[in-house]
C-alpha cells in the first residue's frame, strides 16, 4: 500500500486545489480493509512492534497522536484543532487536517503553524447545536462526492474519517483506539493511549457525558449507513472500547504482554 499512496500523493499534488487532489483518490482503494489507528486507551491492548508488523501491507489510517507511533506504516494521518502534535512531513502519507469552524488560514496562523500537509477540509457551521449529526443523522449529505466541508459529528471520526474511508472505495473498516468513555461513568475526561506528558497543542476540553451517549449512538447509525453503501465497519474488541454493541467487533490472536 507504501508505494501506492506514494504514486497517489505524487499525482494528486501536481494540483493546488483540494477538489482536483481529492478526485485522484476517488475508489484508489476499492475493496480494500481499511486499518484506522486512533487515540483511545484501546490502542494499547495490542503490543505495538506485533501490530505495525500485522498491518505494514495494509491501507492504514491514523488520527492525531497515533501516527507518532505508526508514522512508518501510515498512508493516511487525520488531525483537527484540538489535541494537535506537530509531525514530520513525508512523501509516503497524505496527510488531511481539518479547520474546526475556522478558516484555513486561521487555523495555520494560530494552532498548526508552518505544517504541511495535502488536504484540508473546513466544519463551517460554527458547530451549530441542531446541525449534529448525532442530531440530524443527515450522512448522504456529507459523503465527498457532494462537498469537501465536514459537519459537526462531533468527532473527527465521523467527520472526515471514516467518510475518507468511503471515498476511497473500502469494503471494511476495522478501527483500533476508537474508544469513547464509559457514559454510565463518573468521569468525563477523555482517555488516551499516551499519558499527560505529550506535548500537545490547543488540548480538548472534556466532554459532556450526554455527548458522549449520543456519539455512541452515533456509531451504531454510522455503522448501519455504511453497511446500507456495502462497506463494514468493525471495532477491535476491548473492554476499554465503549462504541456501541451493535458495532461488529473483531480480535487479534497475539495481545499485549
């Protein structure tokens, strides 16, 4: 997969403008098993050296701070505005921020300063309460063939990524570090694979439990939209990963020692 995104990323960026990059990838992965490496604690479950081996042939995604792990393996890296690391640019990954109800430049001028990166995508709705997707569940709407502004979800996950995932034409989706919190639980502060000392700019805030139930909900809604486009969405099962139940999970032989 390396050589392939490396082929895509050297065409699509002969344009300067997103839409013309973006109609490059369209179905450049069809049928393929989509690997997606997030930030939840979930990530951890799996020794890292055994699971970079496991995926080092397959179209792999990562968000935010899962790429500093995974960089060598990596085709596609996801980021926003908030919880941002700065990363090394390569030629080997597309690399797809997101400016969370900023314009672009803003975005650049005061969280992401002088990183590059190929594909960029604007939530311009000033994260309108009643405009959710947990809310409205309008996802026809959204998919890339129609426009390159992202909704609020809230969650990049379904904001950009698992419609990137879409786009490229995959036949599953398996997710790693995809996680939530316990919505029956005390605490809402976020949990990661990574502890406090990474440095981290512009960090979220934590979230409202009610958000956290709705954006669980969420993931059953999504899954079923995808499985509706011929498309599988599974989870790797862990008592750490609090998506939905009705989210097909999967497992790896070899866990963590």
């Amino acid at each position: 997969m390396k050589n392939k995104t490396k082929r895509l990323k050297s065409h699509m960026n002969v344009y300067s403008d997103y839409k013309h990059r973006m109609n490059i990838l369209k179905n450049s992965y069809a049928g393929e098993t989509c690997y997606i490496l997030s930030c939840g604690p979930s990530l951890n479950d799996c020794d890292h050296d055994f699971l970079r081996n496991k995926l080092k042939n397959e179209l792999v995604f990562t968000v935010k701070q899962a790429y500093s792990v995974f960089h060598d393996i990596c085709d596609f890296h996801f980021f926003n505005c908030n919880n941002f690391s700065p990363f090394a640019y390569n030629s080997k990954t597309i690399f797809c921020s997101q400016a969370d109800a900023l314009p672009e430049h803003v975005a650049r001028q005061h969280i992401w300063g002088n990183q590059m990166y190929d594909l960029n995508f604007v939530l311009r709705d000033n994260k309108v309460h009643n405009n959710k997707l947990t809310i409205k569940k309008d996802f026809d709407n959204w998919v890339f063939e129609k426009r390159l502004n992202r909704p609020w979800g809230p969650s990049i996950m379904h904001e950009t990524v698992l419609y990137m995932a879409l786009f490229l034409g995959v036949a599953e989706i398996k997710t790693i570090g995809w996680d939530h919190i316990n919505p029956n639980g005390k605490s809402s502060k976020i949990t990661h694979f990574y502890d406090d000392s990474v440095k981290i700019s512009s960090r979220a805030f934590d979230v409202d439990l009610t958000e956290i139930r709705e954006c669980i909900e969420l993931s059953k809604c999504k899954s079923n939209w995808l499985k509706d486009k011929g498309v599988t969405l599974k989870v790797m099962d862990s008592k750490k990963c609090y998506i939905h139940e009705d989210v097909e999970r999967f497992t790896f032989q070899k866990e963590k020692k």
